[in-house]
C-alpha cells in the first residue's frame, strides 16, 4: 500500500546521451532497486583511460536502501562496472544463468568470491523490499537477455533493456509478446525503453539471415576462413560453428574474451560444438588450410585484440597468408570507423580477401527498429515514457516516435544522467537531480584520473615537455648550476642547440632579475622561469609546450 505523499523515483544514473554506461535507480520510500551497471569504452580524448564506469555517489549514499542489482543481460555496457562498483557497495545480484556466468567469471579476474548471485529465469517472480519483479524473456544479440516489469506501490515500471523482434530467432529464443501484452493489459505508469536502433526504420533482419550468409560464402571458399565477431554474441558463434561443420572445416578460437565467453557459453549449454570441431590453435597446422575457420576478436579494429595483431604480423600462433578470408562480422560502434578501415585496409595489403557489412549481410544488429518499438509502445500502451540507452538525439527521435503513435508530449520525458523523474498514483515531473558522471578506470586506480590529469596529458600529447633543472644558493639565492634544460617530445635537442642556448639564457635572465629583487620562494621564483620561457619560446617558433621547473638549494 503507497504511504500518503509517498513518491517513485526513476534515476537514470548512466545510459542518456551515451550508449553504453547503462544503469538505472528505481526508489520509493526506504527502497532502491538498481537495473544494470555497465560500462563504456573511453573517447579519444580521454588519454590512457581503459574504461569509464557510472559515478555512484548517490547509491553510496542511500547504500542502506538499496536492495538488489537486477542484470537485463550480459554484455559489457550492462554488467563490465559491477567488479568496481561492488566491492563499495555489496549486495546480491539477479540475473539470468548465462548473464550471471558471465558476471562469475569477472569476479574470479577481480578476486571477487563473496558477491551473492541469484539465478531467475524468464517469468519468475521476486520480491525486493516493496517491489515485486516480473522477469520477460526477450530476443536480443546474447543469449539470456530480459525485460523488467517492476510493480510498485503506485503502479507497474516496464524496462525492455536492449531487445530485438525476431521472429525466427537462434534456439528458438523468441520474445515473449504474450507477457507483455499481458501486462500492459493490467495497466503501466511508466516504460522504459531501449532507443538505440530508434532512427531506422522498418525491423531489424532477423539473425537467421547470417547463417544463410555464411553458408554461402562458405561454400565458394576455398581458403582459411577467419572471422572476427563480438565475443559475447553467442548465436552468431554459433552460426559460424554450423556452416563450419556442414562443410567439414575445424574451429579454432583466438582472443581472450572469445576464449573466456565460449567456455562459459559451453559449460552452460548455451553453445553447441560437436566433438572434434573445435581444435586447439597450436594443433591448427596440422591440417590444410582450407579445413579451417578461425573465430576471433577485434571486429571493432581494436589495437589489442587478435584480428589487428594478425594484420600487423605481430599475433603468436597466428600469420595470416595471402588467399585468407577475413569475415568481420560486426558493424563499427560510432567512432570506430577509422580504427576498423585501418585494420581492413591492412588486411588487405597483407593479401586477405575481407568481407564487411557494406559487401554481404554478415551482420545484424541486436537492437530494435521504429516498427518494432512501435508494437512494444502499443502492448505495454504506458502513461509515461522514459526513451534510455542512446544518446541525445536517439532519444530525442523515441520521444517523436511516442507522440507519433498518440501519447501526450506532457508524458514524455528526455532525461539526462542524474535527472529523477518523480511519480505519484496522478502525476510525474522531474526533481531536483542527482550527482551523476563519469569515474575514469587507468590500470588498478579508480577515479584517481580526473579532468585536471587529462589535460595534462592532452597538453604533454600535443605540445611536449621541457624540464628546467637549476641549482641556487641557500644563503643569497644566486645560481650554483645550471639552468639545464632537457626537453621531451618538443624538439630535437641535437638539431635545435641555438633555441636551447638561448632558453638557457632566457632562464638565467630570470633568475638574475630575481635576485636582485630578492625573491626567494620557490613557486614565484617557478611561476617567474615558467612565463619567461613560455614567452619567448611561443615567440620564437610558436609552440606551447608544458614546462617544469626543478629547483634544488645547496
């Protein structure tokens, strides 16, 4: 029963304006219920940055409320933040058997063995403080994949997490359109629901059509097979793993993550590879060429992964040959183009035939188009809809899309991560908002990168480094030795000895007049070299480069 005044909130923590990063607050009175928590890959510009996870001030600071963590599905933008964001915060999680298996194996990476895991399955039922949650099966680009259907005191929230309508899906794994028919016949406050694919229109190919793909460029080739797919789209492996046994052709996986995903993808029953298909690599030059397919990492020309070292000479068990035929399975997430056309082009100069998107359909995507949003809009026929997962403009289109098949445009809400979205039985508006960003992961430290750090290194990446090394007297202040001047990643030193001879000049200039004024601490007497040199060397050739006094006293 809701108290008086009592309010549903929904916070958006990560996933607006960004795909990736997804993970979802629901609260109402002393309970929170937290969907997802993932991660996304960093920008350009982020320098050095390995990943990027929410910031999850806001849990920590109600962490007595929160109940559970509730996973839609396994991929890396949906579950890659909980190892960091779990060991602040520790509560049980809920997810689907593959989605936790997965989960399991990021824990055992991260010594992580005191985490409860709880295993539901599609129609399952469970109470998490005031909330009762109704799992729906759903079709997606990973096996295991659900909606939510969140019942609160004061009415019932649907999340979709990322889905697909595919009517002749992979293991038979079909949404479940009866249940949410079912629901949104009882009545929705609110959906949420998943908008990247929103600007396409028309329905995305079902994943069936692959294997057709496959089977048929198969059957022409006459060559190594090698082709590179995301790691964690288990039916598509499975697909690659069926054209290779009905033309007679050995499986070999490279990549860590391929590896990893096709283990726990096996031991779960979620993969099938008849005995004797998958071959270990180093057993792989035991037989011919053409009774190979190598399944791979690296579809997204990522400079670590298997694919990109194969193309640079430098992978260890692999070489490719020229005749190989590449295969990449994937499309390049927005702003991978350049690096996935580098690797393609490289490929090519190696000798490899390489099929992509834009030559045959060898991939589709995971995510739902207009006309199938438009049904889910239409069974779950809500009050209120939250477009999520997509960045400004993709929600932006959803909300269009909404006001398109009749719901008011007071209904809809474009939020941003840490807006709260406040409901009673009659109402919604948005409250005051939250603290919500971007905690930036480099090697073992979290959050320890901040702005002013990447900055730095945005400076040092562009302009280089010059450290100013001088040596003054304790007593008067005069200069023992130096100035020496060591420049890195600015100039040449050994072809620029006049503008280093007259840096030094420059700073001994400096010093002397600071002497004479008798200025003696060391941040004026730094503050005085910096602007100096800064002056006369954008000057003299118009560069900004970071400098670094050093100053000792003997």
């Amino acid at each position: 029963m809701a108290k008086k005044n009592s309010k549903l909130k929904i916070i958006p923590l990560g996933g607006l304006g960004e795909v990736g990063k997804n993970i979802t607050v629901i609260e109402y009175d002393d309970d929170i219920v937290v969907i997802d928590c993932g991660l996304i890959f960093p920008e350009d510009e982020m320098l050095g940055i390995d990943m990027v996870i929410p910031d999850i001030t806001y849990l920590l600071k109600n962490r007595e409320k929160v109940r559970a963590i509730v996973l839609t599905h396994g991929h890396e933008d949906h579950i890659g933040a909980l190892p960091y964001v779990l060991k602040k915060i520790n509560v049980p999680i809920y997810g689907t058997k593959l989605t936790l298996g997965l989960v399991e194996n990021k824990f055992k990476e991260h010594n992580m063995n005191n985490v409860k895991l709880n295993i539901i399955k599609p129609n399952d039922n469970i109470n998490l403080g005031c909330f009762n949650i109704e799992f729906i099966k759903t079709a997606h680009s990973i096996p295991d994949s659900v909606a939510l259907a969140i019942h609160t005191p004061i009415g019932t929230v649907v999340h979709t997490g990322d889905f697909k309508i595919d009517y002749t899906p992979i293991n038979n794994n079909m949404i479940d359109l009866h249940k949410f028919a079912e629901i949104g016949s009882r009545g929705v406050l609110a959906l949420l629901a998943d908008s990247t694919n929103v600007e396409r229109p028309g329905y995305t190919m079902s994943e069936k059509t692959v294997g057709a793909t496959f089977n048929d460029i198969f059957l022409m080739a006459d060559q190594r097979i090698i082709v590179a797919t995301f790691a964690s789209n288990i039916h598509r492996i499975q697909q690659i793993v069926n054209s290779a046994v009905l033309f007679g052709r050995k499986v070999v996986v490279s990549g860590r993550s391929m590896v990893n995903v096709i283990n726990v993808a096996l031991e779960l029953g979620y993969l099938n590879i008849p005995d004797g298909t998958l071959i270990d690599i180093n057993d792989m030059n035991n037989f011919p060429y053409n009774e190979i397919v190598v399944i791979t990492t690296g579809s997204q020309g990522e400079p670590m992964s298997a694919l990109s070292r194969m193309a640079y000479s430098e992978h260890r068990k692999l070489e490719l040959v020229p005749g190989d035929l590449v295969i990449i399975s994937a499309t390049p997430i927005p702003g991978n183009e350049k690096t996935v056309s580098r690797v393609i082009n490289q490929l090519m100069e190696k000798g490899a035939n390489v099929i992509y998107e834009s030559l045959a359909d060898v991939h589709v995507s995971g995510h739902a188009c207009q006309e199938e949003l438009k049904l889910i809009h239409t069974l779950v026929n809500p009050k209120y809809f939250i477009p999520v997962h997509g960045e400004y403009r993709h929600l932006k289109r959803h909300a269009q899309l909404a006001e398109e098949l009749g719901m008011d445009k007071e209904n809809i809400f474009i939020a941003q991560n840490g807006s709260v979205i406040e409901f009673t039985p009659d109402s919604a508006h948005f409250g005051p908002s939250v603290t919500s960003g971007n905690i930036l992961v480099d090697g073992l430290g979290i959050g320890d990168v901040g702005n002013i750090v990447l900055r730095d290194r945005k400076h040092l990446s562009e302009d280089g480094l010059i450290v100013v090394v001088v040596t003054i007297s304790k007593q008067d202040g005069t200069v023992i030795a130096g100035p020496d001047i060591i420049s890195r990643g600015f100039v040449y030193v050994r072809e620029s000895e006049d503008l280093m001879e007259e840096s030094r000049a420059v700073v001994k200039e400096v010093l002397d007049e600071c002497v004479k004024n008798h200025i003696t601490d060391w941040a004026t007497l730094k503050s005085n070299i910096r602007d100096g040199l800064r002056g006369f060397i954008y000057e003299k050739i118009k560069r900004n480069p970071m400098i670094l006094p050093i100053i000792m006293e003997v």
